[in-house]
C-alpha cells in the first residue's frame, strides 16, 4: 500500500466509525441551474427602477448564499466581522478592493459605507469569476449594465 493511499484509508474508517452521527445530520439544501437561472429572470423583471436586488437561495440558520442584482454601483463598503466571498452568475463590472474607504460610517450593524476606495486595487468581473474579500477589507463594485452574483457572507471566528 502507498503512503498516499493510507490518510485516505484513516479518513475512511473514521466516517465509517462515526456511521451514526452522520446519518443524523440534515440534508444538504441546494439550489439547481434552472431555479437560479428562474429567480434571476424573476428579479430583473420586478426590479423596475430599483438599482439593487437580494434573494436568498439556501441557508444552514447561520450562514445564508443569496444571489445580489446590480444594475448601478452601490456606496463602497466593509464588512468588519465577515468575509465575503462570490461567483459572478451573469454581467460584468470593475472590483476595487483594499485601499482606504473615505467618509467611513458604520451604516448599519455589520456594515461600514464610505465615499470612495482610495488606493484600491481594481480587478475586471465577468462571468465566472469568483471573488473572496477578507474580513475589514474596504470593496466596491463598478457594474456594466449589470451584475449578478452569488455570493455568501463568511462570518470570522472570534
């Protein structure tokens, strides 16, 4: 047997082992193509003059993948106690990441806005891309035409 073989084989014989705790775990929740791809449709359509939409998809009660539809930028932000991390579903823009965010002020619980990203690294988005914003990072989303992205808030550990 190779040495590559055997960590395999331990990880195996544990969950063989821990049958029963894991049989009691709750199924995973989903979200298949065609119901992302319907709630996209269904946001544009009601989003009329708005410039932002969220839908939730699944959720464990903690941690929540929602899909984000942007039709114009938003204020800059920073998520102090999370990370954020997304995949973009459909469109494009511009990220901004890092930098200093100007006239910061905590919004809202969990939320610190600002005027702009001074010093900030810009990335282009399309389709496909994934994104992870570390915890206190300053970002902000250019958008061309639009931008729908999937995406999570990880909360750090304390």
């Amino acid at each position: 047997m190779t040495m590559l073989r055997l960590p395999w084989l331990i990880f195996a014989a544990s969950l063989l082992a821990a049958g029963p705790a894991i049989a009691q775990t709750a199924p995973a929740q989903m979200a298949s193509a065609a119901e992302i791809r319907a709630k996209v449709a269904a946001m544009a359509a009601r989003m009329g003059k708005s410039s932002f939409a969220y839908e939730p998809l699944v959720s464990d009660g903690r941690t929540v993948a929602a899909l984000e539809y942007w039709k114009a930028p938003g204020k800059p932000a920073v998520h102090p106690d999370e990370a954020e991390y997304a995949i973009v579903i459909e469109g494009a823009g511009t990220l901004v990441s890092g930098g200093t965010m100007a006239d910061a002020k905590e919004t809202r619980s969990g939320l610190v806005e600002g005027s702009r990203i001074d010093g900030g690294t810009t990335r282009r988005l399309a389709t496909g891309d994934v994104i992870l914003v570390p915890a206190g990072v300053p970002h902000w989303f250019g958008i061309d035409g639009k931008l729908v992205l999937l995406g999570m808030k990880l909360p750090t550990a304390r």
